[in-house]
C-alpha cells in the first residue's frame, strides 16, 4: 500500500462527518461533508469529502473526493462517483478536474463526449488520459511526462 493511502485511511479511521467543523466544497460550490486535516474552518491537508442528503447522510453512490485540500476545495487527488460509473484521478482547481489527470469509465455510456481516438480500452475501462479544463471538458491527450512538459 502506498505511504499516502495508508496515512489517509489512519487519519479518517478516527473522526467521523461532522457538518460544521471544516468546509470543504464540490466543484459547483455546493458545501461537502468533510473529515480530515483543517485550516482556518477549511479543509486543508489530507482528508475526504462527500456529498451528504439533507438530513446529513452520504449519498454513496455520489461524489467522493479524497486527497489533498486547499482552502475548502481539492487540489490533488480521486473523484468517485458511482452513479455516474467513473473514477477521475488527478489535480484539480476548485474541486474540478484541472491540469493532469486520468479518467477510468466504467461504461460506455459517457464515450460520447470524447474523439474515440483518445480513448482507450484497458482492464475492464474506457481510459482518457491527459489534461483537462473542467469536469468532462477535456483538453489534450498526453501521457503525465507529456504533460508536465506542455504546461505549468
């Protein structure tokens, strides 16, 4: 296991989602449900986010952010969303996919969206690799040492 996977599940393995205690944000600004390290009431550091109902349960089959926070919104990490059958790994500029990443479908229901030809087939996933300007726009397909070298 990884050094950061197994710091994140040691420090959410104590707390639990408290609405109040640090915000954190979804890409539409709509407030998470959040545990993990804070910063002046925002979520800063390593921690997870969810989207909640309103009597404050998870709704598990939506977005579930985890990785590192800035200010209330992720900057690197892994979205979740079940009921939408993806998983996007990557960075992120208030909550939203932004710069590199790489985004697994577990259907073919979104393949629409993308020129086939950067889409690849790979263990059980569509994969789309490269960079992305916002949640489903994507940019320009490139590997990570692509990418670091196209922009910054």
């Amino acid at each position: 296991m990884k050094p950061y996977l197994l710091l994140l599940l040691v420090l959410i393995a104590g707390q639990s989602y408290a609405a109040g205690d640090c915000k954190a944000f979804y890409n539409d600004n709509s407030e998470l449900f959040y545990k993990g390290e804070c910063k002046d009431g925002y979520a800063h550091g390593i921690g997870v986010g969810r989207n909640t109902y309103d009597d404050g349960s998870i709704m598990e089959r939506h977005a579930h952010l985890d990785g590192e926070w800035k200010n209330g919104y992720l900057r690197k990490g892994i979205e979740t969303y079940k009921a939408l059958s993806y998983v996007y790994t990557g960075e992120f500029e208030n909550s939203a996919w932004h710069g590199y990443g790489v985004l697994k479908l577990m259907s073919d229901f979104h393949l629409h969206k993308f020129n086939k030809k950067y889409v690849r087939y790979e263990s059980g996933y569509y994969v789309v690799e490269g960079l992305w300007n916002g949640r489903w726009i994507f940019f320009k397909e490139c590997s990570k040492i692509e990418c670091d070298s196209s922009y910054d």
